[in-house]
C-alpha cells in the first residue's frame, strides 16, 4: 500500500507544468500579467497573463495535491506517521490556494529578479512555493 502512495506522489511530480517553460519565459510573462493589473481583458497583456495564470494556477493545484497526500498518507498510516517527508515537503507541497495566486505570481516574479542565474532553467515552482507557503501537516 506504502508503495502504491509513494507511486502517486511521484507520478503527481512528473505531471508537473515546470517543465514546458524557462524561468524568464515564465518571468516575461508573469510580467506582463502584473503590469496588467492581473486583468485577463486588458488586450495588451492578454496572452502572457493567460499563460502566467493557467502556468502559476496548476502549479499551485499540483502543490496542493501533493501536501493533501504527505497528510492522507501520514493520517491513514501510522508507519509513514514518523516517515521523514521533509523533502517532500520542501520540495513539492503547498498550502497556497488559488486565492493565493497573486500573492504567487509575485513571489516568483522576486525569486527571479534575486536569482539571475537560473534563468534559462526550468521554474521549480515546488521548491520556492513550498518555502514561501509551506504545507501544513496535520
């Protein structure tokens, strides 16, 4: 059964949107987004704010999923209870909501100004949201 848990949990991480896109891709967009007013009518901004939207939103639903899990996992499971979920934890999961979005997009939008270096990389997206707005155990 543990087997099968940890199975999700990683297929959950490969379906990941992060690796479609670089960070300044994703910046240039989220960019725009917010230089919108994160309004998705404003015309001028239309299509980068649609994909920094759809882009931010399913990373934070992924995130979310993968915090339900590490607690349905934990609570279900009194040998996973002790397991060590830290980088799990640290790496993937999140108690951001959909609510939480802009507050997101502006997370990362500082991420990327304060870490040039991994520009042309893929956003780990579960790495910084999940330090900025880590999952809650129960």
């Amino acid at each position: 059964m543990i087997r099968a848990k940890i199975f999700a949990i990683f297929i959950i991480f490969m379906s990941s949107p992060s690796w479609a896109v670089t960070n300044q891709s994703l910046y240039e967009m989220c960019t725009q987004y917010k230089a919108s007013g994160y309004d998705l009518e404003n015309k001028n901004y239309q299509v980068g704010s649609l994909l920094c939207e759809g882009y931010i939103s399913s990373s934070i639903e992924q995130a979310q999923w993968m915090c339900r899990i590490v607690n349905i996992v934990r609570e279900t499971n009194d040998d996973f209870r002790d397991f060590d979920t830290k980088f799990l934890l640290s790496q993937f999961a999140t108690s951001a909501t959909i609510e939480d979005r802009f507050d997101v997009i502006e997370n990362f939008l500082n991420y990327v100004e304060n870490n040039q270096k991994y520009l042309n990389t893929n956003p780990h997206i579960g790495e910084w949201l999940a330090q900025e707005f880590p999952c809650d155990l129960k």
